[in-house]
C-alpha cells in the first residue's frame, strides 16, 4: 500500500450556531428559485490570559436555496436564532473597477429555526435531480424533518 493509498477524505462540513444579524434577503430568481442570503452572529466566550471573560464574535456569510430560502424568508428576522448546517463555498468574482474580489461563506443543507413555532422547525434540503443521479447523498438524510429540493447555483 502506498503513501497516496492513505490519503484522509476531503470533507467540507459545517455546523454554526447563531443570530442573523439582519432581516435575511430573501427573493425569487428569473427561474424561479427562491434564494436567500444571511449572515449570522456566532458569538464566542474565553477567558483572557487575566481570567476575565471576553466575548467574540464571528460573522458568517448563509446561502439558502429553494423550499429552505422561502421558509429562512418567512420565519427569520434579524435577531432570530438559527442552527445552519451545510458545506464552506469560495465565490471570486471581478468587481466594477476590476478588482478581484472573494469570499468564502456557507452554502446551507440544513436550516433549524431554534425558536420553536408549536411544530418541528427543522429543514433541509435534498439534492436536486441531477444529483440524485449522481449520489445517493438523499438516502442519508432524516425521514423525520420536512424537507426541501436543493440546488447547487453558485453566484
């Protein structure tokens, strides 16, 4: 067996916990997908090196797209608490004055609303057809949520 044999998986996982920081930007495109886009406050407590604590806070870039962007629209408001689960997305791009331009930002599989509205609040999205040919990624997820088409559309 060789070096290359032992080489770990690429894994692109995330799971963040936090409050969006604005009301999310939730619209429809030409063809019809429902986008939206968030950003969430994740913030982190530590002690410093007199034993004080201090808080943190890290912003994070959301991509929801299609059944789950129409909920994150409907139910989220700036200050709503929210549980995202989905993969890191670097996007570069050539802005006006032709600068290149990046940013790394999650797209969501899976939202959770953690303020409960008398049901589960829980959604996720399936891969879309293509993709179902392609993975069997559907067969793993929960039969017990409401759950949502997703699609791959990078911006």
């Amino acid at each position: 067996m060789s070096a290359m044999d032992l080489r770990m998986p690429n894994i692109n996982k995330v799971i963040i916990s936090g409050n969006l920081v604005r009301d999310p930007d939730a619209r429809i495109l030409e063809n019809g997908t429902h986008l939206a886009k968030m950003s969430i406050a994740n913030n982190q407590r530590y002690r410093d090196r007199n034993g004080e604590w201090q808080e943190k806070t890290c912003y994070v870039n959301v991509i929801a797209w299609r059944k789950t962007a129409e909920l994150v629209g409907e139910f989220c408001r700036k200050g709503s608490p929210v549980m995202v689960e989905g993969e890191l997305v670097y996007n570069s791009w050539e802005d006006r004055d032709g600068n290149q331009r990046s940013r790394l930002e999650i797209n969501a599989r899976r939202i959770q609303f953690l303020e409960r509205r008398g049901q589960d609040s829980s959604y996720q999205d399936l891969p879309h057809e293509q993709d179902k040919k392609d993975s069997s990624e559907g067969s793993e997820l929960s039969e017990s949520k409401p759950m949502a088409p997703d699609d791959d559309i990078p911006f």
